[in-house]
C-alpha cells in the first residue's frame, strides 16, 4: 500500500519559525518517493507562495503544490456551493487570492457571502460592516475556529474570536471551513486524487487534528511536539491510531507508518 500523508505544520514541523528535528528528512523522504503529502494550515494569511519561502527560509524544501490551507478550502467550498459570486472578506492576501482563482467578485454592498479569515490587522469598521451585510442577508463563513495564534509577544485574538463577537452582533453562527471541520481534509484528498482508505494525518492537537483525521476516515498519527501531550491524549473520548515522539520516528519508515505491534 503506498500511503498519502497529510499533515499539520505548526507543532508538526516547524515552531515558532524553527524546524522540528527530523521534519526536513521526512519532507525530502516523501519528495522523492511515491508517496503524494499535503502541509496543512488552518492560517489562512499566505497563499502556498508564501508559506514555501516562510518553509524554506527554515529549511523546509514543501513544494508550492503540497501546501493546502484554510483559505483554499473555503475557496473550494464556495465555489462547489455557490460558484460566480461575490464576497465580502475580511482577511489577507492568502484569502484574497484563492477566491479570485475560483472567480469569486470582492465587494462590499450586496454580497452572497461574508468570508472571516485571519489578520493581524482586524478593523473594526470592516468588523461593523461584516454584522450589516449578514444583518441584510448575507451568509456568514470563516476560515477556521482558532480562537487565538502565537506571537512573540504571546496569544493574538485569532479568527474563532473575531467570528464569536460577530456571532453575538448577529445572533448568526458561521460556517467553519478548516480543521477540524473534515470538509478541509476532503478537499485536500480530491486536490491530491487521493482516498481515505491509505491516507493518514499527522498533527500535534487532539482537538483539531485527530478529530478531523477521524472524522474523514483516515488514520491518524499524534505528535508530541505542539500542543497535545501523552497525558492530555487520554482524556479525550477517541484516540489516534498511533503516538510518536516526533516526526523523526517516520523518516525511513514512510512506506510502512504503522508497523505491527
């Protein structure tokens, strides 16, 4: 069986802009094998453009193909569900730009859609105008659910938070897109032509990674370089079919990830 690897980025193999030992020998291992992978990011900011030079500058060689984030599966998403139409987005250029490929129209009176996506710059004016458009019958999307992201400094409100207080402006709850939603992880099979059946994700949190592995029928493996730990796994009703230290624990094992006993 040869396997398709999707995996997560922060936690998985990269933290705070450094590589996770043994990340680039597994990224170079799939590169030249034949097994098809995806990175996977539930920040929608950079475009795959972006997110390979950030990669690289840490050592990382992700081909621009092999990256999937939040902000093309909604992309994606919209288009299936609604395609030709027009947003109002509150986001960055990752955002932006993956809506202008399916050829959605960005505006600002009378869109199908307002789409909420990452920035580091959340205007409030742009935040006001998101609660009138839904109020008038726009429908109400968002990226993804985190609630905050790292910075040097420590936690910024993130996506989750800004869609919380429009949510209680509105009394209208947006669809999530990314993780754990497993809408994000069947886009990026269909993108690869891949199937659950040999596919697996790899992720650092329970609560996103595995439960979106598990919830789109692949198997799972749960890293202990990020978020979740050994002890915090168990208190958690489902569990990843494996545990590993790290992903150094794959490099030269690509081809058989879940080895018998």
């Amino acid at each position: 069986m040869v396997w398709t690897y999707l995996m997560d980025m922060d936690g998985v193999l990269v933290h705070e802009q450094h590589p996770i030992p043994g990340s680039s020998e597994l990224i170079a291992e799939l590169t030249a094998g034949d097994n098809p992978f995806l990175v996977l990011t539930n920040n929608s900011i950079y475009t795959p453009r972006d997110l390979r030079a950030r990669l690289l500058r840490t050592g990382l060689d992700v081909p621009e193909k092999s990256i999937w984030t939040s902000a093309l599966a909604t992309a994606q998403f919209l288009r299936s569900q609604r395609p030709g139409g027009s947003a109002f987005v509150i986001g960055e250029a990752g955002l932006t730009t993956a809506l202008h490929e399916v050829g959605y129209i960005l505006n600002d009176t009378d869109p199908d859609y307002v789409v909420l996506g990452e920035t580091r710059t959340y205007s409030f004016s742009a935040i006001t105008r998101a609660i009138r458009l839904i109020e008038q019958g726009a429908r109400f999307i968002a990226t993804n659910p985190d609630a905050t992201g790292p910075s040097r400094e420590g936690s910024l409100p993130a996506t989750g938070a800004v869609a919380a207080l429009i949510e209680k402006a509105t009394g209208r709850a947006p669809y999530y897109v990314g993780k754990p939603n497993p809408l994000m992880m069947r886009s990026g099979l269909r993108s690869l032509g891949a199937h659950s059946e040999n596919t697996l994700m790899i992720g650092d949190r329970m609560d996103t990674d595995v439960l979106a592995g598990l919830e789109a029928g692949l198997r799972t493996i749960l890293v202990l370089t990020g978020i979740s730990g050994a002890d915090t796994a168990e208190r958690f009703p489902y569990r990843p079919t494996r545990v590993i230290e790290s992903v150094a624990e794959l490099v030269g094992r690509t081809a058989d990830p879940f080895p018998a006993g």
